[in-house]
C-alpha cells in the first residue's frame, strides 16, 4: 500500500509546483514614449479619433505583453 502512495505522491507533487509556477504573475511592460510617438506619427492621419488611437495602443501594449 506505501509503495503505491509514493507512486502517487511524487508526479502529484511535480503537477502541484508546476501549477503554482504558472501560476506567478508576469510584469507588465508598457510601452516607451518613443513607441507611442512613433505610432502616432505613422498612424496620424489614420487615426480619426482620440478612441481609435486609444485602441491602436491597446493593440501595441497587447502584442508587447502576450
């Protein structure tokens, strides 16, 4: 009966720090005044908006942080 808890124990205790690994947060990583000038600067005339603007950089900082 002991050897099979052991045989259950450890790939139980290998799952369990496996998931609290993934479960760590990431930091955020915003975007420089750089990129955000270069976005308004290629896009100006695209942009109509203050709103569409707004979601080009939500895009931008979305595609940063995955």
């Amino acid at each position: 009966m002991n050897d099979l808890l052991y045989l259950l124990v450890g790939p139980a205790i290998v799952v369990i720090i496996a998931w609290m690994y993934t479960m760590k947060e990431r930091e955020w990583v915003s975007l420089t005044k750089e990129e955000i000038y270069h976005l308004w600067d290629t896009n100006s005339e695209k942009f109509g908006s203050v709103e569409d603007f707004g979601r080009a950089l939500e895009r931008a900082i979305q595609e940063k942080n995955p």
